[in-house]
C-alpha cells in the first residue's frame, strides 16, 4: 500500500495489474478497454498509460474520483441496462462506432457474507455476468481478465473460455497477498465466433 502510494497509484491492485500486463502484453497503443467494477480506479489509472486516454469505459458502483483520458460511470454493473449503456459509451470512442473493445478487465469480487457456499456462488455470478458481456462486446484477438478465488471457478466457467478463447490460464501475482486465495482467470485471443460476419 505504501509502494502505492510513493509510485502514485490508487491501490496496491494497480500492481497486480501491472504484472498481468507484464507477463502477457495485454494492453498496447491505441487499444480500447472496459474496467468493470473499477473503483478505486488503478486498474484503470495503469491502463491509460498504455492505450492512450480516451480508450477506457470503467464502471463502478462506487465513485472514483476523475482519471484523465478515462471514461467512468457510476452504477451497478448487475443493472440491466449497465452493458447498453457500456456498449453507447464503447461507441463514443472515435473510430470504434462498432462499439466493440479489445480487453475486459474485471477485479471485482462480491461483498462476503462469510458462508463459504454461498460466497462462491456470488463471486461465480459476478464472474458470468462479466464473462457474458466481454463475449458481446469483444473483437476477435481480444482478452478477458477477470478475479477468482482458489478452488473457486466452476468448470462450466472453464468450458466456456475454452470455447470461446484460444488461450485460457490462471496467474497469481507476486503482489496479491500471500494468504489470499484469490488468483486472476486470463483468457487470450477471442475466437471469431461461428456464422458471424467479420465487421
């Protein structure tokens, strides 16, 4: 949290991207991303150092204090007009009327309620609704980053990725905690899905 703070970052989670980033080359110039569940706003806050500001749509229940080059919403992503409303600000971006994105960046994890079942099944639904809308709005080539907790990911989550993706992997940063369970889902190279046109 220190290291954070004297490096300017928002949270220790920038790390935690950062070495995502570093190890798969996720984000380069010019590509567009959606931060889901972004506050308190370093996953974005890093990634616009790389893509170049105007590219990101973050969105957040909470408020995150302004990020140049970013642009941030406040709602509930589980709302049911939060991904139309993601794919409108995705078609703002000049160049991008396809309204369309090349990383979905998902860091969020469901508040606990301390009952091991139940919580897993809230972190798999957040995990599913992510994964629905990064399928949507995805272009081919593109990559999915989204929070589990060990032992936590349901296969049919997996199948999924596999599915849908040429390359799925989990990745436990150096900077995530060393007693938490939690580790990172990659799914690289978005396939073109069957029977639909190239735009």
């Amino acid at each position: 949290v220190e290291r954070a703070k004297a490096d300017g970052w928002r949270s220790r989670a920038a790390f935690k991207i950062i070495e995502v980033d570093e190890k798969f080359k996720i984000f380069k110039k010019g590509k567009v991303v959606v931060d889901l569940g972004a506050a308190p706003g370093g996953w974005s806050q890093y990634a616009v150092t790389k893509v170049g500001e105007g590219n990101i749509v973050a969105i957040d229940l909470l408020e995150i204090d302004y990020i140049a080059g970013v642009n941030f919403f406040q709602q509930d992503f589980l709302q049911q007009d939060a991904p139309q409303k993601i794919i409108d600000e995705l078609k703002k971006i000049p160049y991008n009327k396809n309204g369309k994105c090349d990383v979905v960046l998902t860091d969020m994890a469901a508040n606990t309620m301390g009952d091991h079942n139940t919580d897993h099944m809230r972190i798999i639904a957040l995990l599913e609704e992510s994964l629905l809308l990064a399928e949507k709005i995805l272009n081919v080539g593109g990559c999915f980053v989204g929070k589990v907790f060990q032992g936590g990911s349901s296969d049919e989550i997996l199948k999924q990725l596999r599915k849908n993706f040429s390359i799925v992997k989990y990745f436990k940063p150096q900077s995530s905690r060393k007693d938490s369970s939690e580790i990172y889902l990659l799914a690289l190279k978005f396939k073109e899905k069957e029977g639909v046109a190239k735009n």
